[in-house]
C-alpha cells in the first residue's frame, strides 16, 4: 500500500491510494502531543492499558479535550472522532495503521519529519520503528539540553527520558554510585 503525507498550513493531510479524499489530522495542543508521546512510549514497554493506548490514537487523529480536574487531556466525544470513524469504516487494518501512525508521529515533537520517517522506513513495523527511534533520539537530545546540570536555568523536560548530562562548569562530574561484589574471603593461610 502507499500513502502520501504533506503539511498543507498547520495539518497534516495524508492520502491513502485508492481513497479519493485525503484523511485530515489537525495538530493537537502541545501538552496533549506530549501526553500522548509519554503514554505510547510507556505504552511500547508494556506498562499501559491497551484501553488508554486505543484512546491515544484516537486523540492524535480527531483531537483532544481537557478535563482540568483530571489534569489529563481525553479523546473528542465519540460524535466529534470524524477522521477515526472514517479510518475504521474504509480502511483494512494495515491501512489504518498507515493512516494512525504517521498522525500519531507528527502529534509529537517530530512533526513532519517523524512522519518522513515512518514512510521512508517503510510504513507498518517497519516505519514505526523508525520513527519511533528518531523520536527517542530526539528526546534524549532535548532532556539534555534542558537538563538542570546544563548551567542554562533552563526548565527540564516533563517527558519519561532521563536525562544524562554533566556539567557544564568544568567540574568533574560526580562519581555514579555502583553495585558493590562482596569481597572473596582469602583462602585459609597453611
């Protein structure tokens, strides 16, 4: 299957062959994106509910609202998920996936070029692959920068990477502290 993605103004339009109309994903507020990126990376290592998971990828095609008590972005309403509804009504899974991933790619930090990467690295596994470690690298790169040791004041990244930076005012950086073998008792003089 091939897909096309182009940024036209602020969305993303994503053209799926055989299918007349382009599948329009809008951008999401930026704490939204971040919270869909930290529950899909948290969600690669097992540690989410598939339920939480399927309403990430519902967010990253249809939008999101905030529920201030919860502090938590949610899904549209179910009368709002247009793109989602059209996704599962003419689409086979595989192409859903091609349509849902590169949505969920430029909801982060990526943008356009974390949807480049999941085409170029092929779509399906593939591409998610890809993508999905173009987007760690690149969050490893941003925990860095923004790393309270930097010296910058800058404010430090609220996503799940840690950070690993050192300092920046020439002073050795601390000893990191290292599991311990116990001693091996000397043998018995003779």
């Amino acid at each position: 299957m091939t897909i096309h993605a182009e940024q036209v103004g602020r969305d993303l339009h994503i053209s799926v062959e055989g299918i007349e109309a382009p599948f329009v994903i809008r951008p999401l507020p930026g704490r939204a994106g971040l919270q869909a990126t930290d529950t899909y990376l948290a969600g690669s290592f097992g540690s989410v509910d598939p339920v939480e998971m399927a309403a990430v990828m519902i967010m990253v095609v249809d939008g999101a609202v905030y529920n201030e008590q919860l502090d938590r972005w949610f899904p549209v309403p179910v009368d709002q998920q247009h793109t989602y509804t059209r996704i599962g009504n003419e689409l086979s899974q595989s192409e859903a996936e091609s349509v849902i991933m590169p949505a969920f790619f430029w909801q982060t930090l990526l943008g356009i070029a974390g949807v480049k990467a999941y085409i170029e690295g092929g779509e399906g596994i593939a591409g998610t692959l890809k993508a999905a470690g173009a987007l760690t690298q690149r969050l490893a790169l941003f925990a860095q920068r923004t790393s309270p040791n930097s010296g910058s004041g800058a404010p430090t990244s609220t996503g799940s990477t840690p950070t690993t930076s050192s300092p920046r005012s020439g002073a050795k950086p601390a000893k990191r502290p290292q599991d311990r073998k116990p001693k091996k008792p000397k043998p018995p003089r003779q």
